[in-house]
C-alpha cells in the first residue's frame, strides 16, 4: 500500500511512518521541514507547503491513503498567528481532502477535542476541519475517518516553541528545576501514550465501520494536571517544586467544559471499532522519561540530571 503522511518529520508522524515501513507500506512524508526534524531513510521526503493546493493535490492522488497530520499547534501560542493557522490548518485539510475527492484516496485525518469554551485559533480550525471531513464525507462520499486526539505524549514531543505539558515537566523535573503550571493545576488532561495514537491511525484504514465518523481517542482516565506533576516528579525522583503562573490566553481558568468533552467522549465505540489497547500512563510516563534522561544527556545536562 502507498501511503503519505503529511507533517510525517513531526512528534506523532515520525512514530507513524516507522510502523508503516515495518507493516510493508511504501511511504511518502509531506513536510515543510520546519519543527520535525525526525527523518526515517527508507520512507521518500517531499518539502513543501500543505496550503499548497495544487500540490498537494497532485500528491494525495498519488497514494492509497493520506494521513494527514500537518498543521499549527499551540492554544496560546497561535493567538498571534491566526491567519497562519487558518490557513495551515484549514486550507491544508481542504487541499487533502479535494485531492481524495477526485482521485479516491483514503483520509485518516488527526484532530483535537473542541470544547467550545476553548476560544482560540487552534481549537476554532480543528473544530472547522472536522466539519468539513464531515462535509466531504455526506456530499461527496470521501472515505474518511478523524481521529480526536486527546493530550498525547511520549518520546520525541519537543517542549518548544509550544509548550507541551509532558516534555515541560520532565525536563524541569530532571534537571530539579522549577516546574510551571498554568493556573490553579485543576484542569483534567486525558493523557494518551502516542503509539496507542499510531495503533489507531494504522488500524483506521481497514474498518469500514469508522467510515465518515469523528472518533475519540481516549480512555476516559483524566487526572487534573497537579496529579500529573507530582507523578512526573515521584517518578523522577525530582527535588522541583511547583510554580503556579497566570492562566495562558485561550484556555478557560480550571479547563472549561473539557472534563464534559472527555466524559461525553464516545471512547467505547473506539475501542471497538479500532480494537485499541491503551498503554498505561506510568508505563507510558516510564518510556517518555528515559528518554528525556537521554536526551538531556546528550546535550550535556547528564550531571545536572537526576
């Protein structure tokens, strides 16, 4: 099977397309090369832009399917970059989607939960993508299926420029550095290990049942990010402590209805549908965290770490 992967240099995309090598698929990565910096040699690398129309037409017809993963992340981060996003991470899924509709191709598309208190451009143009697969699917009869991805984690998630909740903590809790939490630390998170993310890519494109549906990828097991943090730091054997900051711009005090989305998830049809098994979160959080003592090994923290 040929298969492209947009944003496939990235966090989750670099894990997906060293599976599909090794399940025998013949892998084309659609990247602007810009944050990933995770290439496999066996898979072929396209550069380029995925507001790029044409392009990346062109491309998607090319392949029996597409994951799409390219686009702008960050709550926060991209209140100053809203035409960027908008046109990153809408006009891109437009150009994969209109690339299936006339060659036929397969669309796995990667999504986020939207609550609707969450009044930012990133959670605006994924709640718009998901609309329009939902469109290009009634209308026009695309094979798609979106995957909502709950707050992923794992190795290779970088804590910059956005600040991602996981890496931030780790690598602060090992250097015994002051750790930072927005607001008051009772927001839930619904932490998902990103291989269960990658299992549930690889098996959408064989069930039909998930055809035209927007599924949750999520156990339903939040925790508030202050049982996080003092996880992270219990498993790190870290000497941190906490430091409480200003709520980010974008992201309601306490996280908003978010607990109503992961509680409303339907996280059982999932299940079924994909047949996933999801990771553990201490055996999952025991992976990430080797592998950030490696990582800041290798850039010369080994003695600072714990």
């Amino acid at each position: 099977m040929k298969s492209l992967v947009t944003g496939g240099t990235g966090f989750v995309g670099s894990f997906l397309v060293e599976r599909l090598l090794k399940e025998g698929h013949k892998v084309t990565v659609f990247d602007n090369m810009s944050f990933g910096k995770n290439i496999v040699n066996a898979a072929k690398y396209v550069n380029g832009d995925i507001s790029d129309v044409e392009k990346v037409k062109s491309l998607v017809g090319e392949h029996d399917v597409v994951f799409h993963l390219a686009g702008v992340l960050g709550t926060h981060e991209l209140m100053d970059m809203v035409i960027e996003a908008e046109k990153v991470n809408v006009i891109g899924t437009l150009a994969v989607l209109e690339g299936c509709r006339k060659f036929g191709t397969k669309m796995i598309c990667a999504s986020k939960p939207n609550p609707l208190d969450w009044i930012n451009p990133y959670t605006i143009t994924k709640l718009s993508t998901e609309l329009y697969c939902r469109m290009y699917h009634k209308e026009f009869g695309v094979d798609v299926v979106v995957l909502r991805l709950f707050n992923l984690y794992g190795p290779r998630q970088k804590s910059f420029p956005v600040k991602k909740i996981v890496p931030n903590f780790m690598e602060n809790a090992l250097l015994n550095k002051p750790i930072p939490v927005f607001g008051d630390g009772t927001q839930p998170v619904e932490m998902v290990y990103v291989e269960d993310a990658v299992e549930a890519c690889v098996k959408a494109i064989h069930a039909k049942e998930a055809t035209g549906q927007i599924l949750d990828m999520c156990n339903k097991s939040p925790i508030t990010v202050n049982e996080l943090v003092n996880i992270i730091i219990k498993m790190t054997e870290s000497k941190s402590t906490i430091q409480y900051l200003p709520m980010r711009r974008g992201e309601p005090v306490g996280g908003g209805s978010y607990i109503d989305v992961i509680k409303s998830a339907n996280a059982e049809v999932t299940k079924k549908i994909l047949c996933i098994r999801f990771t553990p979160l201490e055996e999952g959080l025991k992976k990430t965290i080797q592998f950030y003592r490696e990582s800041l090994s290798k850039k010369g923290f080994f003695k600072q770490a714990v």
